[in-house]
C-alpha cells in the first residue's frame, strides 16, 4: 500500500510539473488525454494522478467554453516551475508542445466561430515566456497555425492579439529573421487587415515579406504568403495595380513551389478572377482562368473552401462582364453552401450575400436587393463594428440603393 501511494504521489507530481508549463487558466482536459503524455507519465495513470490533484485542492475541474477543463492557481504553478529540476525541463517542454499541437487543427480551415480554439491561447503564450531554445520554434508554429484556426472561424482580434505575442516571446530566442518568427509576424498582418487596421497591416506585410524575399528568395511559400496578405491589402487601399502585379507574383511563386493543383495555388488563382478588370479576366491565362472552378472542383472536390472561393470569386467576374443572370445563379449557390458550412454570421457569407444584392438588384429585384444589403449592414456592425471599412463600403451600397443612385 505504501509503495501504492508513493507511486501515486510521484505520478500527480509529474503531472503538476507538466500543468505548471501551462497557464494559470481552464486547460481542457482532452489535451492530457494524448499518448505523447506518456513521456512524464503513464497515459494510463494520467486520471489518477489528475484525481490526486483534486483530492489534495491542488487543483479543480471547471468547465469553459462547454469544455471540461483543470485549472491550478497561478502562485502554485509559479512555484512548482521554478523548483523543477533542469534535467526534466526539457522532456516537459517538448510534451507540452506536442500536447497542445494535437488539441490545434493540423489543417486550420474556414469554419463557425469555436470558443473552445480561444482557451488554448494563454497556454500557448505561457509555454512560449519560459520555454528554452530547443522548442521554441515548434511551440511558436503551433501558436502561429492556432492563430490561423482563430482567423478562419472569424475571430480576428484573438488570431491577431496570439500571433503578434507569440512573435514577440519567441524573437528573444530566435531572433527576428527566424522563418518561424517571421511567419508568425506574417500572421498578425493578415488579422490586421481584417480588423481594418490597412496601414499596419501594410507595414508589418511589407517589412516581413522584404525579409523573407531576403533570406529566403521570392519563390519561397512563405515569401508568396506574406505577398497575398500583401495584395489584399493593397486592393482595399485602393491600389489596384500594385496589387494585381503582386498577386500575379504570387500565383507564380506557387505555381513554382508548390504546383498548379495545391490548394494556395488555386486559391491565389481565384483571386485574379475578383481583382482583374472585366477586360483583362477574359484573356488571362489564355482565356482559361474563367473555368477555375471547374478545376477547383476536380482536384479539391465542391465543397473544398478554395472551390467555393473560386466560385464566389467567379460570380463577381461574371458579374464585371454583364452576365447578371449567371452571376445570380452562382453566387446564389455558393451563399447557400457558405451558410451551411459556416453558419449566417460567417464573414464570406456576408460577401456573398452583398454579392447576390447586387446581382438582384442588377436583375431588377431592387426590394430584394435593399433587404440583404440591410441584413448584411446590421451583422457587420454587430460583428466588425459600424466603422470598420466593410461595414462603411456595405453602407454606402445601400444608401445607393435607396436613393436610386445605384447603376451596375
């Protein structure tokens, strides 16, 4: 019996340790439930040495974000951290890593806003303000692909906020031309121009692409990346051919990286169809770009996120040429796809449906037209704010509706 409790003591010690390389907040407790924790403790004892916890109020079960979560006060984490050993910091650290890497999607796509995404942030950052050098770099990738999840269920300001503090906790180690700190870097740009921040988003881009091009060469895929944040931002400023000659750059550089069929070739691709002039979208590519997603849908399947992008995408080219009728047609199925996938207040969905106002009300629907573009108006004011740039340009489109101003 005695040896029975010296081994569970020994077992919720370990686990204390390996929780103290964490926050001071809910920790869902899935993340424990992982076979990498076995490198500081049997996967088996891990309920045990958790129950020991809780029996001694050492820490407690909560519940956040409808997920069952432990959490330890901050003082006791602080103090078990700095009295554990140096030699079994690294083992801790490189499991705590590989934890939290599991509980973040190895794939982050376009999705409804998840709650639970934002309780792994400060357990992301408090792994990144004490961990050494030799994980750095893979905690900081899984902070940065956690800021990716964040910004494509729509919460902008949680990706931002992750991915700049992030960048700053690991540029201590790593230094500021580390590709991974400059990814993350890159990341924060991106937030930024979806919280319409334009400028800043235009200075870090522009400093971390210079960068990458510099170290890394202009083909390189994280050099095309910070390019199309780039070119993003560039259009919504209002500088169409800086941004049409970026992204042209870009579509390149991923075409030689990473092929023409990958998912952020076509993606960029896609993008040429929204940002060319009507005249030009016709002879691009041969005159090939205008069945982009007929292609999407062969190598990604219909409801991939880039096929429907390259629809959507698509819908406003054809739009640009006066064919209303198909326009209408088109992105009246992807804003139909867009709500099932996403949900109604999912920020591509209400593109799509400002879209589909402008085809109605092109078709002579002006009264349908009018209610979208108000729903569209309410929601991005509930959700970006009423001086955010896409809420401003959806209020100016409905004004020109009502006042009879409006000509497609």
């Amino acid at each position: 019996m005695d040896d029975e409790v010296q081994q569970a003591g020994y077992e919720a010690a370990a686990l204390l340790r390996l929780l103290a390389r964490f926050a001071a907040e809910p920790l869902p407790l899935t993340l424990l439930n992982h076979a990498d924790i076995s490198a500081v403790l049997p996967r088996a004892r891990t309920e045990t040495a958790l129950r020991a916890l809780l029996d001694q109020s050492l820490s407690e079960l909560v519940d956040a974000a409808g997920a069952s979560c432990v959490q330890s006060h901050g003082i006791l984490l602080d103090s078990v951290s700095a009295a554990t050993p140096a030699d079994l910091v690294p083992a801790l650290d490189a499991t705590a890593v590989r934890l939290l890497d599991a509980a973040v999607p190895g794939v982050p796509d376009a999705g409804p806003h998840d709650p639970r995404l934002r309780l792994l942030v400060p357990h992301a950052l408090a792994l990144l303000s004490h961990i050494d050098g030799t994980s750095a770099a893979d905690a900081l990738a899984v902070a940065t692909r956690l800021s990716v999840a964040l910004h494509r269920t729509g919460d902008y300001l949680s990706a931002w906020e992750t991915a700049r503090s992030a960048a700053d906790l690991a540029q201590r180690l790593l230094g500021a031309d580390h590709r991974t700190v400059l990814a993350a870097r890159s990341r924060a740009g991106r937030a930024l121009f979806r919280l319409g921040r334009y400028a800043e988003a235009e200075a870090v881009l522009r400093a971390v692409r210079d960068a990458q091009e510099r170290l890394f060469g202009a083909d390189d895929p994280d050099t095309a990346d910070s390019g199309y944040g780039l070119q993003l931002v560039l259009a919504n400023l209002g500088r169409r051919e800086e941004s049409v000659a970026l992204l042209r750059d870009t579509v390149a550089g991923r075409r030689s990286a990473l092929g023409p069929t990958h998912p952020l070739t076509l993606r960029a691709r896609g993008s040429l169809l929204e940002m060319l002039p009507a005249a030009e979208v016709v002879a691009e590519e041969g005159g090939t770009l205008l069945t982009l997603p007929s292609e999407c849908d062969q190598f990604l399947g219909p409801d991939h996120t880039v096929t429907l992008g390259a629809r959507h995408n698509h819908a406003w080219a054809l739009y640009l040429l006066g064919r209303f009728d198909e326009a209408d047609r088109e992105i009246r199925r992807v804003a139909e796809s867009y709500v099932r996938c996403f949900g109604p207040e999912y920020p591509m969905v209400l593109a799509a449906r400002q879209l589909l106002s402008r085809t109605r009300a092109a078709l002579g629907h002006m009264e349908e037209g009018i209610a979208l573009m108000t729903d569209v108006v309410e929601r991005r004011e509930r959700g970006l704010g009423p001086e955010h740039p896409f809420t401003v340009a959806s209020r100016q489109l409905l004004d020109g509706y009502r006042s009879g101003r409006w000509r497609p």
